[in-house]
C-alpha cells in the first residue's frame, strides 16, 4: 500500500507570447488516481523563469527573442495608457455631469 505524489505540467502559449502553466499534483495509492488538484500561473515575456521547471524554461528560450520582450512592453504601455485616457474620460463626465 504505497502512497505516492507527483507533478504533472502542462504549458500553454498564448498569442501574446504569455506562457500559462498549470500544474496538477496527483496522489496516488498503489498506482491508482485518489485525488488531483490543479495550480495555474503565468509568466510574461521577459519575466526571469530561474524558478520555473526546466520545459518552461526552454519555451520561454525559445520563444522570447529581445523583439518579442519589446513588442510585449509596449503592448503593456499601451495598454496603461489607454486605461488611463479611460479614466480621464469618466472623471471628465462626471465633472461635467454635476
């Protein structure tokens, strides 16, 4: 009657070059499944992956170029910026409602 635990890891790309991991940890009684539980995270282009297991490590050395890191900051600025005019826009309403 041997318990066991282990890791399983799946990787998934997303288009802006996001890499989201799941892992699933399994416990087991004499090979057979007792339960399973699930952990997701993901890390960005350009995030340090030291501490990532070692095939998520090898997606992100592949995938992110320096032209990949780049795109994805300045899709990140983009994205502040316009949130930010979002917000001016309703302060704006609002002052101009009153």
């Amino acid at each position: 009657m041997a318990i066991t635990k282990r890791t399983e890891i799946k990787e998934e790309i997303l288009p802006n070059q996001t890499i989201q991991v799941r892992v699933a940890t399994v416990v087991e009684e004499d090979g057979v499944e007792l339960g399973r539980s699930y952990c997701r995270h993901v890390v960005h282009p350009g995030d340090d992956v030291s501490g990532e297991p070692q095939e998520v490590q090898d997606i992100a050395n592949a995938l992110w170029t320096s032209e990949v890191i780049a795109a994805y900051q300045l899709l990140m600025d983009l994205q502040k910026l316009l949130q930010n005019n979002i917000d001016l826009v309703y302060l704006l309403i609002n002052q101009l409602s009153q």
